[in-house]
C-alpha cells in the first residue's frame, strides 16, 4: 500500500509520488490522479476545475461516460471556439457534424463513424446541387478533431476517439484561369465585351483586385484611398477576420473615379449586402456569349487569374492581396506557374 501524505493546498494530496485532487465543490466531487506533477500544476487544474464546476461546465466522471458528441461540440464553442476569429467558419464547419454524429455517446465514437461520415457525406450536394467537395468533408473532419483534441487536453475526456483517422482522399483540385494567367489576354477581353453595362464594373474589380465576390459586393467607399490608391477590406468583411490591403490598379481607380460616390456600398444590390441574386446567372450569360464555355469559368476563375499574375511579380505580395496565409492554398488552388515565368529560368 503506497504512503499518503497531506499537501499545503486543501483538496489536494499527494500519493505514490502523484498529486491527487479531491475536493467538493458546490455539491459536485472533483476528483483526479494528475500524476507526478508539481504542486503548482495540480493547483492551477483544481482552480480551473472549480471555475468550470461554478460556472457548470464541470463533467465528472459518470456524466462523462453519457457525454454526446453534441455536448462535446457545445462545450468546445462555449469555452474555447466562440473566442477566435474564425469562430464563424468553424461552428459552420461543425454544425454538419452536429446534424449526423451529434446523438452518439462519445464513449462510443469510433473510427467507423468517421468513415461512414466520409461516404453520407460525399453522397449529398449542397444547395446549387453539385457535390460536396472532399477538402469540405475534411475541413469538418479536422475540426471534429480539434474539438476533440481540446476536450482531452482540459481534461474533459480521456481520450480522442478518432485519433489518427485517415484523411479524407482528395485529387489535386482543377485551377481554372483565364488567358493561363496572363494579364489582359483574349479570354478575358471577350468576356468583358459579352458582359452587360451592370456586370462590367463588377468584373473589372473581381478581375483588377482577385478579391472574392462576396468582398466585392460588400465593399463600401470608405474602404478605397484614393490618395494612396488601396482598398483597405476590414476583418469582419474577410473569410479569415484579419483584414487586408488590395492595390488599386490604373484601370480600377478610372473605373472607380467613374462611378457615382453615395458613400454606402459601391455595388449596392437588392439582393442584400454582401450578396447578388443576379451575378451567376449574369455571369453564366456572359461566359455563353463570349464562347468560353465548357471551361468551368466562374467569378473565381478572375480571383485565379489575378493572383497568377501578381505572384509571378512578388510572391509575399500576391499572398498578402489574396488573403492567404498558407502557400499550399496559395499554389495548390489558386496560382499557376506559367510557362513564360518558367522560361525566364533560362533566360
């Protein structure tokens, strides 16, 4: 039988060399082996425990083994998610989560879930009615994981259950530019000339800035300098909340200088801040008329096409303008390396 001896810290002992948190705590029992820590350590989990304990938060043991992915997931966003920047995203990314593996205990989530998540998944479209893209299934994949992983790290499970699952297989995804990413070339001239009078000034900003359509559609006067010839996007208007700087181009600031200044949105639509009921279908329109179709031409192929051409003169640069933080986004779904840069190789 192992010697057992007090510890300055009420509610903590220590035992066999392991310090031993057991303690009431407004009714609750808190208990736990921390193992051979310092003192100091086992202090810091009892205090956090008896926060989470006052603020019910606290799952003890036999609440943990009924525990549902669902109150994993609640948990996750109250206490840590709801906090960072990416909050929005990721809540969405685990709200499909929630909707098929939410019910099940977390003592029972396997591996097996995960992949039987994989296969519903990639059977189901989204809302335009085409597939559910692989790098989406494994983005909520990777979150479940982060949730989880934060959930045993706090103590509040023992384990991941889905610890070391495979990724979700994806092919090297399609990156369709205009012109291979060259600057004013044909392609782009003749979906221009097919636009509409409403669609061009859009185009041309999509084309002369690679910001996303729904930055476009929200953007606002106050966002362009044009003294130093930016538009500054603010971080609740960015995918990922930092905010960012675009360069206004020649062409851009004419076009720009052009348009009636109301000091509201520079595209203001019916449809709502942010959104344009009509841009695909008038898009898609002009894409027919120019041509071009059977290409999978979209409003991102300009996004593609500009940051193909910026990064050819200053890498750091063009992933700045395009909001990437991680060059495997940068090359793998957005820029081309062209021939012409190829050859500037050997002169």
């Amino acid at each position: 039988m192992g010697t057992m001896r007090s510890t300055p810290i009420r509610g903590i002992y220590e035992r066999n060399g392991a310090k031993i948190i057991d303690k009431v705590v407004d009714g609750v029992r808190v208990y736990e082996n921390c193992g051979p820590v310092s003192l100091k350590f086992a202090e810091q989990v009892l205090s956090k425990k008896t926060a989470a304990v006052l603020e019910g938060r606290y799952f003890p043991e036999k609440q943990i083994r009924s525990l549902t992915v669902t109150a994993a997931l609640n948990t996750y966003w109250s206490d840590k998610l709801q906090h960072l920047a990416s909050a929005k995203n990721a809540r969405y990314l685990l709200s499909r989560i929630d909707q098929m593996l939410g019910p099940i205990p977390l003592k029972n989530l396997t591996i097996a879930h995960v992949e039987k998540y994989k296969r519903d998944r990639a059977g189901q479209k989204t809302r335009y009615g085409t597939p559910i893209k692989p790098r989406t299934i494994q983005a909520e994949l990777d979150q479940l994981n982060l949730a989880l992983n934060w959930m045993r790290k706090n103590r509040y499970i023992l384990a991941n259950p889905i610890a070391g699952f495979e990724k979700v297989e994806q092919s090297r995804p399609k990156k369709i530019h205009l012109d291979e990413g060259r600057e004013d070339g044909n392609e782009w001239q003749r979906l221009y000339n097919a636009a509409g009078d409403d669609l061009k000034p859009v185009i041309v900003t999509l084309y002369e800035t690679g910001m996303r359509p729904s930055e476009v559609f929200q953007m606002r006067w106050g966002w362009i300098d044009f003294i130093r010839r930016v538009i500054r996007i603010p971080a609740e208007a960015e995918k990922t909340r930092d905010g960012r700087t675009v360069p206004v181009s020649e062409k851009l600031y004419a076009l720009l200088c052009s348009l009636p200044q109301t000091g509201g949105l520079v595209f203001p639509s019916p449809a709502g801040e942010g959104r344009r009921g009509s841009i695909k279908k008038a898009f898609d329109g002009a894409v027919r008329r120019s041509g071009l179709t059977g290409r999978g031409i979209t409003p991102y192929a300009l996004r593609r096409t500009r940051l193909t051409i910026w990064d050819a003169k200053d890498p750091a640069a063009a992933m700045a303008a395009g909001d990437h933080t991680q060059s495997s986004t940068h090359y793998d779904h957005y820029v081309t390396i062209t021939d012409d840069r190829l050859l500037r190789l050997v002169g």
